[in-house]
C-alpha cells in the first residue's frame, strides 16, 4: 500500500473514493484521499464540494485553492491533527462549518507544527481552533487570513501540560464566542487582526502563558485584554481598545505590559496596564 501512495491526490465533489485519487480519478472526501497519499505529499481540490471531516496522523498538505472546498462538521470534530513529532501539516482555503452544533473547528493533539492559512472556522459549540497538546511539547500553531464566527467558546485555545507551545495568529478575524485567543501554556503573537463581540475576554493569558499583542482592534467585549492569572503577561503595542464593558482587566500577579502607543477609549470600565516598556 505504501508503494501505491501519491504524492499529490485529488478530491472533486463527483468523485468516489474508490478511485486512485488522481487527477483524471478523484476521490469524493478528504478521509479517502488521505488514504492514498504519501506522508509529505498534498491533497488538491478540482471543483466545489464538501469533502468530509477527517484525522491526519502524517505530515500532509490540504489545498482547496481556487475553488469552494469545505468540510461539514455536525455533531463531530471538523479536522483532528494527531500526527508524529516531526510532522508538519499544513491546512490551506478550507471552510470549515460545524453547522451550529459541531464539536471543535481543529484539534491540534500531536505533531511538529500546524499551518492554517485562508481558512473560515464557524458554527463550532466547543473552540474553533483547540491546541491540546501532550505534555513536554513545544508544537508550533500558525494561523493566517482565517476567520472565526459563531464559536461556543474560545476562536483559538491553546494548551499543552508542562510544555511550551507557540502560537502565531496573523491578520484573523473572530467575532462572536465566548472567548478569543485564550493562551494557557506557552507563548502566543497576535497581529493585524480584529476581535469584536465577544462574550468574556477577546484576549486572555492564564497560568503562566504570554501574549504579545501588535496591532489589534478589540471591541464591543466583555474584556479587551486580561492576565488573568499570576505569573500570566499581556504585552500591547499599538492597539485600539474600545468599547468594551472592561478594556484591560489584570488578576493579582498577572501584568499587561504597554509600549505606551495603545489607544484605550469609551470602555465602560478602560482599566489600564501596569507596566510600561520604552519603545527602542
């Protein structure tokens, strides 16, 4: 079987997973593509459909450029990543729809790194994104272009016992869950990106997590920005905090550090950071 694996197959919303996955004999779903294509290699989209939640457990690229490819998630996971420490995946133009009662977007539980890049995350009851990783890891997540709407809890948690995961969210758009980007472990990065209408916090680190904050507008939260817990750091630069019921919210310990370029305005209660780093 292994000798028979593609480097690149191909799903179409008129094929049949009997087929070899090739381009002239495309697959129906992304879970019988996967089947057939080689650890490393990438799945690609011919024509428009809905292409059926999957698990990757190797390294493997999902592309649905050029067309709408999308996968409908009720009642169960979108996409689960449990693949091997050094694999890399990378998820690219795909829609994900939990129609309003699916579990989670993504769950991130093993391998090297998860790229999302050009996706929309939406209609999910638990997390858009869910990094639950072992412990002693140091995974990577990046996500880039990608909105999430309508989520039950956090657009993007990220978690992993005793390890350091990073997390890097670049130009996302989040808007209505109870949590956005929620960092409980490791180090998070969020830039030019948007955050609104949010139930609880938009961003939030606990524990001891770290988020540094470039660029971000957040509005019409519950909270803005919050270092929830002792040991947990907030960094902010240039950013717009408006009109949330509380700006900046610090738990005893925590710190929201400021570069002292933030605009922090109309909240119902701004707050303010509790330390301040001259820019360089």
């Amino acid at each position: 079987m292994a000798a028979a694996q593609a480097t690149r197959t191909w799903v179409s919303g008129v094929g049949d997973d009997v087929n070899p996955c090739s381009r002239t004999a495309p697959c129906k779903t992304f879970a019988g593509a996967i089947l057939k294509t080689a650890a490393g290699g990438e799945i690609s989209v011919l024509d428009p459909g809905g292409f059926g939640a999957l698990t990757i457990t190797k390294a493997i690229t999902i592309n649905g450029e050029g067309v709408v490819a999308s996968i409908m998630a009720s009642l169960v996971n979108g996409i689960v990543v449990n693949a091997g420490a050094n694999d890399v995946i990378n998820i690219r133009n795909i829609t994900i729809n939990g129609a309003g009662n699916g579990l989670n977007g993504i769950r991130f539980l093993a391998g090297k790194q998860l790229n999302v890049e050009n996706c929309a995350i939406y209609g999910f009851t638990t997390h858009g994104i869910d990094v639950s990783l072992g412990a002693a890891t140091t995974s990577k997540l990046t996500v880039r272009n990608t909105s999430f709407l309508n989520i039950g809890q956090a657009a993007v948690r990220v978690a992993a016992p005793d390890g350091t995961p990073t997390a890097s969210l670049d130009n996302v758009r989040i808007q209505s869950a109870q949590l956005g980007f929620d960092v409980l472990t490791g180090n998070g990065t969020i830039s030019n990106s948007v955050i609104s209408h949010v139930v609880n916090q938009a961003i939030v680190a606990e524990n001891t997590a770290t988020i540094n904050a470039e660029n971000v507008t957040l509005s019409n939260n519950g909270t803005g920005v919050s270092a929830l817990s002792s040991g947990s750091t907030v960094r902010i630069s240039n950013c717009a905090i408006f009109n949330n019921t509380t700006g900046i919210s610090i738990g005893a310990g925590g710190t929201v550090l400021s570069f002292v370029n933030n605009r922090i305005l109309d909240n119902e209660t701004n707050g303010a950071p509790n330390a301040t780093e001259t820019q360089q």
